[in-house]
C-alpha cells in the first residue's frame, strides 16, 4: 500500500481539512432537526445533548490526533490509522464497515437536500399548477450530477466547490443569528434553564441529533492528499471539533429564545422563520448537505482504495480494480464508481432513516475503536509509539467507554447487528487473508506493562506466613521432556486453579549460539504442546553444561505470579538411575532452599485411567500427611481427573487403629475433602511387616500414589527408596520442609 500511495505528489493543507470537517459537522441535521431537539428537551436538554455528543468526538479527535501523529498517514484516513495500529484484519473488518457508512452518507445527505426544496414546493403549485410529491426528482438529479463532478474533477474540484458551499453555510448562520421575531420580543429568559417533558426520551432525541457531531473525523480521509498530514489533521480536526461545538450552544440558545417549543417541534424549517433573510435557510442546508455529501464522496472512495491497496479483499483482481488510481494524481476513479453505484442505490430507495441509525453505529464503532487505540497505547508503554501530540488516557478511555454504552442506549438491536457485522467481516478477512497481524502487539504490551507493575506491587506487600497461606508454587525441572509427558501432566494439574507452576526444560550444553537457538525451538515445541492440553504452566529453558549447576539455576528462578516458589518437582523412568542420583546428591541444596521437594517415578503405565489416587500415611513420615492430602485434592480437581476418588492408606500401630481413623476422618471433614470416610483405610503395622510389598500388592491398580520420605531415609538408603515400587504405577515421592495445616 505505501508504495502504491506515495508515488503520487500531495497538495493540500490545513485548510481542506477543516472545511471537510466542519462541514459535515454543521449539516443537515443542524438545520433540520435541531430545532426539534430544543422544542422537544429544551434549552438545558439541548446542552446536555452537546455535552455528552461532544465527549465522545473530543476524545475521539485528541485520539485521532494522536495516533496520526506518531506515524506517516497517507491515503485512507481511519482505516489506514485503525489497520496500522490495530493490524490489516481489525483495520479492514472497521474500514469496510467505514466505507459503507461514509458511502452510505452521501445517498443520506442527498436525501436531506433534497428536503431543502420544501420552501419552493408551494410556489410551483400556485405558478404552474403542479404538485410535487417525491423528492427524488430533485435528489436523483443532484446525485448523478455530484457523480459526474466526482468522477471526472475528482478531488480538486470536489475542495473547490467545497470552498463555495462552506461560504454560502456560513452566510446562512450569519443571518440566522441577525434575525429576530416577535416570540423573542416577549421571551421570559427564566424559563431558559427550566425542566421540559420530553415525549419521546432524551435518548431518542440524543440519536436524531448525535450524526451532527460525527463530522469531526470527515477531513482525515483526504491524508493521502495532504502536504503534512501530522500537522494538518491534529489542527484541522480538533479545531473543527470546539468550533462546531461552540456554534451549536449558540444555535441552541437562539432557537429557545426566538420560537415556542410547538414551531419548534413541527417545523423542520423553522430558521427560515428566525433568520435576517428567510430564503438563505434551505440555501445553506442545500450548501451543508451538498457539502457533506461532497466530503463523504471524497473520503468513502479514497478509503476503499487503501483497502484494495492491502490487498485485504480476497480476490485480487477486486483489489487491483478498486485500488487502481489516476496516473496524472492517483484519484480512485474506479472506487468512486462503485461508490456512486451504492449511493444510487440507497437514494432510490428515498428513506434512509433507519439506515442513518446504523451508519451512526458504525461511526461509533470507528470513534471507539480510536479511543481504544490511544488508551491502549497508553498503557503498553511502547518505544515506537512516540506521538508528537498526546491525549490523555482517561479521555481515550471515557470516550471508548460512552460509544459502547451510547450504542447500546440509542438502539440495542443496530447496536449487536453493527458488532456481528463486523465480527463477520473480521473473521471472513481473517479466514481468507494470508496477512494474519491482528492486536496482539498492543495487547501484549498492555499485558505485559500490567504484569511488571502487578508483581512489583506483590514484591512490596506483606507476606503471610506459609502456614496460613498456603498453596503450591512449583518449580519442575526436566531433561526429558520429549520422551515423557508425565512431569508436564503433573505441572498442569497442579496449576490448573490452586496452584503455580514453573517448568523448564533443561538443555545439557555449553551455552552457545547454536544451544539457545535449539533450546528456543524446544521451548516453542512445549508451547505449542501447552496450548494442545490448555496448560496453566509457564514454560522456561535453562542451559547447563552440569546437572547440579542447572539445579541451582532452577531454585533461584523467581515466583511467576508473585508468589514466592515453594516446591520443586523432578521426574525419572523407574528402573534408570543417573537423573535420580543427581536429585538425591543435591537434596542439601533444595533444601537450603526451603522448598518442599516431589520426585515423580513414572512407569510404562503412566497414570493409567485416572480413576484412583491412593495416599500412603506412614509413621515415620507422618508430617507429610498433610502435604499428599493436599496435593491429592489439587490433582483431582483437574477435569483429567473427573470422577476419580481419593484412598487414604494409613499404616499404625493395631493400638492406634480407631483413634487414627477417626483423627484422619475429622482431618477430611472439616478440611471439607472431597474423601469418603469408607476410603480412609487404617491398617495394622508391625515390625516384621514389610511396607514396600504391602503398598506393592494394595496399590498395584491405582493410577497413582502418593508416598512420604523423609530427610533421614535420604541419607541412609539414596536411591534405593525409590527404586523399590516396582509393581505399582506412577509414583508421587512427596517431602516437606514444613508442616501444613488443612483448615
């Protein structure tokens, strides 16, 4: 697209953009409906009307401002500042539904204008005896001559005219202002600021007049035209914005202090009774509405050609024709075309009120998808977006806020047809379109600015001790996670809700250019196999030529949600040793660490059905018990895990045995465990029996269990503790540092 726009020499300033703009702003709607909103919610209505239409569009014009600002515009306007802001696919999906509202407009306006030719209505009856009663004879005529201007002049004649009809609008206002009446002689101005009862709603109002104050964007559509577009949008829009504003309190006011409120309500020509010279009225609406008809007929076009330009459509020789421009100054002659093919279209049709609800909604879709843009940015703090002007981000952010629920207060139903629209022109874009930016940019600079301030702030706060707050925050480190799965399964049900987990696959090499580049290729690999099983883990690499020298890079990673780590889990294959040694030999480490240590034996059968988790309570070992009860009932809320069960085995003394079980019973209860009390199992111990063969034959069909070890079995059998269950599945070796309580 950029190569396409910019061979092409631009020619216009600031002014063109103010003209476009405050034209459009100062159009049909204040000449014919204006005057109904003060008869119908009075002066102190009307107010209220600017004031909440207007914080929309300054917002909307200090955001357009902005972005404008931080880039080269060139031709399309809004579309080109939504798509290189937001992506090709968001940008289209809002630039399609753009150009049918601006293409929209023109049959709009040419339908308003044809209002103008009220006033003459009764003199050719009187003269020649004929009574008009469609107006089509005069919109048709006006709109293929608009056409023909168009497409032969093109732009340049298009802001020439545009210079005669902003004149002839402006005159009209003069005189509007200078007129008086015999209403306003005998006017009680304490009645200006009282309360009046609206028959239709303030809202119904509010969407009859709120199109006169979507003008302000109109003149960014000529930026491919414009000599320096950062300087003349910033200017030309905001300008037309407050000055619009402004003329509107004062036609208000007027219109309250020279008409009653029933003229007011009944008459849409009811200036041409208030002004100096009545006749200039339906001149200046003929000028307002020709003129934002000429701006719309300049603007709609020159954004369907950047459309073409990016190729967005899927059909290329589509985007080839409506892209095409002039050799002579590259006017899309082939987009005005089709332009006018719609706007004939709708101007037969002879009514498009119920369609002007729909353009306002795409207009406000546009508006708030700009405020979104400039608060975003905000907020992603990114180096590239350095905008010369800057709004404010509470502005941006009101203004997004107040079109979605302006939207949805003027009409519900327009409203969710507008967002499905576009939601099905997003999709179809992105189906189709091999370009797939979307707003993942902005969105992950948000993210992650939100992130970094998130984690400071949890860094600050008070910490509360382990023992009233506790919940997993896991370190997994594993060499093998390409050959087992079962150490990632782990991870993921442990960090599905309670839980944190950290996994990092551990690269064995010299770091080097070609190690990171290998290790960034497996890590893209578990991201991708992550987002397969929906996985709550945040996934990591560490390059380490020494087992032990990668341990202590794995202990000292940092929490990833703000919550200081406080286990560590490593996996190995029964029957091998090598992995499993180097754990053993580096327990000192983990636990100088203070971290609660889970080694998980895997088997060929690996978790089986995930049917039963059987929990082994032994004597030596009992501080654990809290710890596997726990982590018992934070892996089967995984919904892996759904309809699954949990078995407490406790080994005791016979002495013991009801007293155990009813402690271990009042433990679950009032912990509020999801464990029958038919599935606590107390079973007597005594020392000729042999536990490892015990747990062996009980537990050979769980699908996993859990077993405690202790710090001095460690030291006096190594690995041979875990090497004794053969018989069993996947084992879960559970140590804790500190005792943890079920509340």
């Amino acid at each position: 697209m950029e190569n396409k726009l910019q061979n092409f020499k631009a020619n216009f300033g600031t002014l063109p953009v103010f003209l476009t703009a405050i034209s459009t702003i100062l159009g049909a709607v204040m000449f014919l409906r204006f005057g109904y909103a003060v008869g119908e919610v009075g002066f102190l209505g009307t107010l209220l009307i600017i004031l909440v239409g207007h914080l929309v569009t300054i917002p909307t014009a200090m955001a357009l401002a902005e972005i404008a600002t931080n880039q080269k515009v060139e031709g399309g306007g809004e579309y080109f500042i939504i798509s290189r802001s937001f992506g090709v696919n968001i940008g289209a999906s809002i630039g399609l539904a753009l150009y049918l509202s601006q293409a929209i407009s023109v049959a709009f306006y040419i339908i308003a204008f044809a209002e103008s030719f009220e006033a003459i209505k009764p003199w050719v009856l009187s003269e020649f005896g004929y009574e008009i009663y469609d107006n089509r004879l005069f919109s048709v005529p006006a709109l293929l001559l608009l056409i023909g201007l168009m497409v032969t002049k093109g732009a340049d004649l298009g802001m020439k005219a545009l210079y005669v009809v902003v004149a002839i609008l402006f005159v009209s206002l003069i005189m509007f202002f200078f007129g008086t009446t015999d209403y306003a002689a005998t006017y009680d101005s304490s009645l200006l600021f009282s309360n009046v009862d609206s028959k239709n709603g303030f809202f119904f109002v509010f969407a009859i007049i709120f199109p006169a104050f979507t003008g302000m964007t109109a003149g960014v559509g000529l930026s491919g035209d414009l000599k320096d577009p950062k300087k003349s949008i910033p200017m030309g829009t905001l300008a037309a914005t407050v000055i619009g504003m402004v003329i509107y309190v004062f036609i208000a006011l007027k219109l309250a202090y020279s008409a009653s409120p029933d003229d007011l309500v009944n008459d849409q020509l009811v200036m041409s009774k208030i002004a100096y010279w009545g006749p200039i009225i339906p001149l200046g609406l003929a000028a307002a509405t020709i003129s934002s008809a000429l701006g719309s007929f300049m603007v709609a076009p020159r954004t369907l050609q950047a459309i073409g330009s990016d190729n967005v459509i899927p059909n290329q020789k589509v985007n080839d024709f409506v892209s095409k421009g002039t050799a002579k100054n590259n006017e899309p002659r082939n987009a005005t075309i089709i332009t006018a093919v719609i706007a004939i279209v709708f101007v037969m049709m002879g009514d498009v009120n119920a369609v002007a609800e729909v353009i306002s909604m795409f207009f406000m879709v546009t508006y708030g998808s700009l405020c979104l843009i400039s608060f975003m940015q905000h907020f992603a703090a990114d180096p590239a977006y350095r905008p010369s002007f800057k709004s404010k981000w509470y502005l941006s952010l009101m203004g997004a806020v107040l079109c979605i629920y302006l939207m949805f207060k003027i009409n519900a139903l327009y409203a969710v047809a507008s967002i499905l629209l576009m939601m099905a022109i997003y999709f179809y874009i992105t189906y189709s379109n091999t370009n797939k930016k979307g707003m993942a940019n902005i969105f992950q600079g948000v993210i992650h600015q939100f992130s970094r301030n998130l984690q400071v702030f949890l860094q600050k706060t008070d910490k509360e001790a382990d023992a009233d707050y506790w919940r997993p925050a896991v370190l997994c480190l594993s060499k093998d996670s390409f050959e087992r799965l079962s150490a990632l399964e782990m991870m993921k049900w442990i960090s599905y809700r309670y839980g944190f987990g950290t996994y990092i696959h551990y690269e064995k090499d010299y770091f080097s250019k070609h190690s990171k580049e290998l290790a960034d290729q497996k890590l893209e690999k578990l991201i991708k196999t992550a987002n397969t099983t929906k996985s709550n883990v945040f996934l990591e690499t560490i390059i380490s030529p020494s087992n032990t020298a990668a341990i202590v890079q794995a202990i000292q990673q940092p929490g990833i949600s703000g919550h200081n780590n406080n286990m560590m889990l490593f996996e190995y294959k029964k029957g091998t040793t090598e992995w499993l040694e180097d754990v053993v030999d580096n327990y000192s480490l983990i636990q100088s660490a203070k971290y609660d240590l889970c080694i998980l034996g895997t088997s060929d059968r690996n978790f089986g059905y995930k049917n039963e988790i059987h929990v082994w309570i032994k004597k030596e070992d009992f501080e654990n018990a809290n710890l596997m009860i726990l982590l018992s009932y934070i892996i089967l809320g995984h919904p892996d895990w759904k309809g699954a069960e949990i078995k407490i085995f406790a080994g005791v003394d016979k002495a013991n045995l009801e007293s155990e079980k009813a402690y271990l019973i009042e433990l679950t209860t009032t912990g509020r465990l999801p464990i029958s009390p038919n599935n606590i199992i107390v079973i007597p111990i005594e020392d000729t029996t042999d536990k490892v063969e015990l747990i062996n034959e009980t537990s050979k069909l769980a699908d996993l269990t859990i077993l405690g070890f202790h710090e001095s079995s460690i030291k006096t059998k190594g690995i041979e503790l875990f090497n004794n269950y053969n018989k069993i599945g996947n084992v879960l070796f559970v140590n804790t540092q500190s005792g943890k309580q079920i509340k």
